[in-house]
C-alpha cells in the first residue's frame, strides 16, 4: 500500500491511500473467458490489433512532421478538402473577428453602467488598432486582425496548433503592439536535442507540465535555399516580468499531457486518398469512354501490317501489295445514304470500350465523403456542396448540430489565442493613458483578469427561413429567454451598433418627413378623430350602446 499526501492546504492536509497495482499475468493463452470486456480480449475481429501504449507526445511526436506535410499536401491539391477545410475557417472566425468586452464589474466593485461605458471606450481604441488600414497590427503588415486569426487558424486546423509572437514595435501608430504569426515547424528543440521532461518539441516546461518558453527556429528548416537562420534558434518567454503575453499558442488537445498535436485530417487521411484515386480513376474511365476508340484485327503479321499500312513508293511494301491505309481512305461505299464499311479480305475492325471501375461510384463517394466531413466537423452538404436532400426542417437540425460544435470550437481557440493578445495590447493601452482603470494604472494588474473576460464574435448562424426564425426570434424574447444580444450575436452582429444605426435612421426618416413603422401603425389607430371610447364603431362603444337598449 502507497500513502499519498497533499500538503500545504489551508486547512490541514488529505491522505488517501493507494493499492499496489496488480502485477498483469505473462504467461498462458488469452481467451474471452479471461476478460469481462470483449474489446479486451482476441476474438477473431481483434486478432493482431494491440497498438502499443504511449504518452500523449509519444504518439504525436513520433510522425507529426510526416501527418502534417501530408495534410498540406491534401490541401494543396485536393479541391474537396480545401474547400471543407475554407468552410471550417469562415464559419468559425471567418475574415473579421471582433472582440465583444464582458468584464466582471461586480469582482472590480463598479456598476453595470460603467462597464457598457468602459466597454465602449475599450472597444473602439482595439477597433483603430485591430483594423488599422496600414496593418501596423501586424509585424509582417499584411492583414488586419481578423486575417491574422483566419490565418492562425488555419494552422489549427491543419497542422493541430497555432502559434504567434507578441512584440514591441514602434511605427508611428497609437500603439507599438504587434503580432507575428508563426508556423509551427519552427518550434523545436535547438541542435536536434532529444526531447527530456522539460523540453518536448521545442516547448520548455516546468516542473508541473506548464508551458513557459518556446524555443523558435529563426527560418524554417525548409527554407528556401540556403539560409544559415534554420540553424539558430531563439529562446522566446511565454510571459514577461509583469505577465504580458510575449508568445501565444493555441493547441487542439485529445489527451491530458499533451503538448504537441496534429490537424482533424490525420483520422481520414487514408480515406482521403482513396477518395482522390477513385475520382481520378472514374474520371479517366469517363474520357476514355468519350473518345471513340477502334482497333484493328488481322491474320497478317505485325511486319506485313506495317508495310502494307505505309505509302507503296517508300520501300516498305510492294507496289502490287494491298495497300491497306489507301484502300480504307478510297472505300466509299453506301447503301440508302448509309455508308457502309468495306474492309480489306482477313481484317476486322472492333471498338475500345473502358469499363467503369465501380458502377455505384456515386454512393462509395458520398459514404467516403461522409466520412471525411465528420473528421472536419462540417457537414457532408458542406463538404460536397450537394443540397439536393435538404428541406427546411433537416437544414435547421444539420445546422444547430453544426452550429454547436463550431461554437464550442470558436470559443477555446479564441480564449487560447485572441485574449491573452487583447490583455498584451490592453496593458499598453493603460500604460499609455489611453484607458482608464478605477484606482489607477497599477490597479490594472490587480483586476487583469476580471477586465480582459470577453467573447470573439465571429461570422454568424445565417437563415434558412427568414419569416419562421423571425417569429421564433420575436416569440423568445417575449417569453424572456432571449434578447437583442443574443440574437445579434446569432446572426454576427453587435446589439449596440444595430440599435445606434436604427436610432440614426429614424432621426433622418423624421428628418425628411418620413414614416417610421410604430408612429405609423400609432397614427393609422387614431385616424378619423377621438379615442377609442369616442368612437361609435368601437368594441366598447358598441357595449354601451346594447347596454343602454
């Protein structure tokens, strides 16, 4: 027995107590009858299949590099796949994410209004930095914020993970913050050093598994010619001394201890191929079929056809020999306008049919595509672009399947990835005065994390029916489960700049003398005069009136 002991509690200590593991048996057959799960045991369908036991990176890092060149190969060359993973990209942060503030005012001991205040001021500073049309945002200044998570998470996609430097550059902007994505095959350890327990991949660790530096390859290692960087490697923190994120990475996880990871297409990526070799195959199945193809059968030797098929005067044959190649040239013979084939004595004339590889090629292609839109996370419609079996009822239910699992997606990249970069450009925006904390600047570091708590808005559901959700919408919101926000958010819009936008037309609507939809419906109720009781065709004028009869 192991007595294990958890100190340094506040109030006291726990001790649990832990058998000895059992020692497995080595020797003997095993059968059924040993275990109490099937799965556990070697019964025909299992016979041969035990995959060995490893860590979470020893499964990952022992093919990673291959799985994920053979993943960008895929979606280099194969439309389907670059189509489905394109799909993925934009439903789920698409080419515009924007930050939509939430901080816990309640933790800092401020009110509701001064966080929709705060959250306003915040908003629009990210906004001229996020979307500044010089790209200072960005280090390589060639996207705005939204192209570089599209970017990232691409790489999340693909190859499993994403990771992006934060630094420091000044450029003339209102901010110095800038961030540089980088490729994932830049991290490794320096020199070809083996992986240890404190450095897997490129990813130094401390004693608890937490990730606290990241060794980066200056170029990467398959640069193009030759560049002495993909030799040198650099040290980058994860943090600076005041918690400033200098390096984010987001990593798509399977298994606890996990530090390094591979892209959604590794499952199916046998599938993939056998999907590319069959739609190549029927292809050339189909052009071979659309060219009319003839050969030519004979009792005369390969020789002897040769001769007779070439010009009599070019030595090759001889000048009284059938000359086959004339002879069909001259034959003209037709019988009721329809000619007629006249063939030399022993030839025979037959056509080149190919035959299909699979007369069910549409139905092993959809099961196939099936396959690989699950590892993708979109739907085979998605994938295929096929819509021919959808109606309004099955189009709702596919989408709110989708729509979740894009969500949850959405929200742990973006938590991974996007806020510790907004809490870096947020510091310097309060170091800068630019912000203002209650209690002062150095409050900041006190209440970080209650005033970087935010959502990514990203692209939103879309409608399949405008007139039915809009009813569903309006019925929600009356029974007090949904509202303004909430259905914005839905559809990728923000509740503040709708209303804002509805308030400015109304004013130039009154502005120019036109009608606004409640004012009208308001003054068609009271046309003619008088209230509703004045009124003789009213409901209770017409009560009056029996009443007094």
């Amino acid at each position: 027995m192991t007595s294990i002991t958890a100190g340094g509690l506040p109030n006291g200590t726990i001790t649990a107590t832990v058998a000895e593991p059992k020692t497995r048996a080595s020797a003997g057959v095993v059968t059924l009858t040993n275990h109490a799960y099937v799965a556990g045991g070697s019964s025909q369908e299992l016979a041969g299949f035990y995959p060995a036991l490893r860590s979470a990176d020893a499964e990952v890092m022992q093919s990673r590099d291959r799985i994920v060149a053979r993943s960008r190969d895929i979606d280099r060359n194969n439309g389907l796949i670059a189509g489905g993973i394109d799909r993925r990209v934009d439903a789920v942060v698409g080419s515009n994410l924007r930050l939509k503030l939430k901080p816990d005012f309640a933790a800092i001991g401020m009110s509701a209004e001064w966080a929709d205040e705060w959250s306003i001021r915040v908003e629009a500073l990210w906004r001229t930095w996020a979307n500044s049309s010089r790209f200072l945002c960005d280090v390589e200044r060639h996207h705005q914020f939204g192209g570089m998570i599209q970017l990232a998470y691409r790489h999340y996609v693909t190859d499993g993970s994403a990771c992006a430097a934060v630094m420091m550059i000044e450029r003339g902007g209102l901010f110095s913050t800038a961030v540089q994505i980088v490729d994932p095959d830049r991290l490794s350890n320096p020199a070809g050093k083996p992986d240890s327990a404190r450095l897997r991949g490129g990813v130094e660790l401390d004693q608890y598994g937490a990730e606290v530096a990241y060794h980066v390859r200056k170029a990467h290692p398959g640069d193009v010619g030759y560049n002495p960087d993909t030799s040198k490697w650099e040290r980058v923190a994860r943090e600076g001394p005041t918690g400033r994120s200098l390096f984010v990475r987001a990593l798509n996880k399977r298994r606890a201890h996990q530090h390094h990871a591979i892209g959604r297409l590794a499952s199916v990526m046998a599938r993939v191929q056998q999907q590319h070799l069959a739609d190549k195959t029927e292809l050339q199945a189909q052009i071979t079929n659309a060219i009319f193809g003839l050969f030519a059968t004979t009792n005369r030797s390969s020789a002897d056809m040769a001769a007779s098929m070439a010009p009599a005067d070019d030595g090759l044959g001889d000048d009284n020999d059938l000359n086959r190649a004339g002879f069909y040239e001259e034959a003209d013979l037709t019988f009721n306008n329809v000619r007629v084939a006249v063939l030399p004595d022993g030839d025979k004339i037959e056509t080149l049919t190919a035959e299909r590889a699979s007369s069910n090629f549409v139905a092993f292609q959809n099961y196939i595509l099936r396959a690989i839109a699950s590892a993708l996370g979109i739907s085979y419609e998605q994938l295929s672009n096929d819509w021919s079996g959808i109606n309004y009822s099955s189009a709702r239910t596919l989408l709110n399947e989708i729509w979740r699992g894009l969500l949850a997606d959405r929200h742990l990249f973006t938590q991974m990835f996007c806020t510790p970069i907004f809490a870096a450009w947020l510091e310097e925006a309060v170091a800068r005065d630019l912000i203002e904390i209650p209690g002062g600047k150095a409050m900041f570091y006190v209440f970080r994390d209650a005033l970087t708590q935010c959502e990514w808005m990203g692209p939103g559901r879309g409608i399949i029916d405008r007139k039915k959700e809009a009813d569903g919408s309006a019925i929600d919101r009356a029974g007090g489960v949904s509202n303004l926000e909430i259905d914005c958010a839905e559809q990728g819009r923000d509740w503040r700049e709708v209303m804002w936008q509805e308030k400015r037309e109304m004013e130039q609507r009154r502005k120019y003398g036109l009608p606004i939809a409640g004012e009208a419906q308001v003054a068609s109720g009271n046309a003619g005069g008088g209230n509703d009781e004045d009124d003789p065709d009213s409901a209770d004028a017409r009560e009056t009136a029996g009443a007094e009869r």
